[in-house]
C-alpha cells in the first residue's frame, strides 16, 4: 500500500532513517482504521523542515545534505486533546509504557497496542481517535505474556494491536 501512495502522497520514509514518516505511519494507520471500518479523522500534512534519521547515526556521516521534502507534520481538522493517565515509567524502543485517555475520542474503544519502534510514529494518531490507550511495550517482550494479560485484565479491550515492521541492513 505504501509504495503505491508514494505516487499520490509523496516520500512516506525519510529518506535518512529506517522508518516511516509522520505522513506515512498515518497512511498505515488510515488503513487499519479502513480495515475495522471505523472512523478516519481528517488529517492533512505540511512539510516540516529536514529530519536527520537513524541511519545518519549508525552511518556516523557528517554533514550529510537533507533534503526537506520527506518530513511531514500532521494538521488535524478537530485538533486531538488527550491526557497520559498512568505511566510505568518504563520505557523501550517502542515508547513508553503508559495509558492514555481521550474523552473527545471519535471511537469510544479502547484498544491495547504492542509494536516495535515503527509504533513511536502512530501514538498520535492511536491517541487521537480511541478513548483508551494502553500501550503495553515492546512486541518481542510482551506478546508471549499478552494472553495472560488479557485474561487477567478486570477491563478488557475491545481491540488489540500489533505493529511489527520487518527490515533488514
């Protein structure tokens, strides 16, 4: 899907780091969002400056020329307005492990979400259109245990969400 939005939608990674953009990750989430036949919030995206990603760091390049046409910056029609509820004061690649709320949420679900570091990119917009989020931490340590979790859990979610993005350099 992201390679065939490149066409419409323009540079969805940067072109500097491993991951996908903020335009991008909300091209992933606008899918999913499609797939559960839930709400889509109107987002639009404007150019944001340059971004220096990862792999200028694992590169070690100085200087490095960055090009400003890969960094977006989300612009919500009805601006989101959440709070981080409880905090672990964990934290991983993922993010931190925390609950948000959001009482203007458009979906009144909660869902609980464990991904990988692509997941940093979609916590906004996971924030903006549920009323709960739990994001539970990094897939690779948590999915084994999720089960148990859920089955332990008083509230239970009414999804659950798995970002795992495969790559390989």
């Amino acid at each position: 899907d992201l390679i065939a939005l490149k066409a419409t939608e323009g540079i969805l990674y940067w072109r500097t780091d491993t991951h996908w953009n903020h335009k991008g990750a909300f091209m992933v989430f606008r899918g999913a969002l499609d797939a559960l036949d839930l709400p889509v919030p109107a987002v639009q995206f404007e150019r944001d400056g340059t971004h220096s990603g990862d792999l200028i760091g694992i590169s070690e390049l100085k200087d490095f020329p960055l090009k400003a046409d890969d960094n977006w910056t989300a612009v919500w029609a009805q601006p989101p307005a959440w709070k981080v509820a409880s905090e672990s004061g964990e934290s991983d690649t993922f993010g931190s492990i925390e609950v948000v709320e959001n009482e203007n949420a458009p979906v009144k679900m909660s869902i609980w979400v464990t991904g990988d570091s692509f997941s940093r990119a979609l916590r906004p917009y996971f924030n903006g259109v549920f009323s709960e989020v739990h994001y539970v931490g990094h897939w690779q340590d948590e999915l084994a245990a999720l089960p148990g979790e859920l089955e332990r859990a008083a509230k239970k979610p009414d999804i659950v969400f798995v970002v795992r993005v495969e790559r390989s350099f």
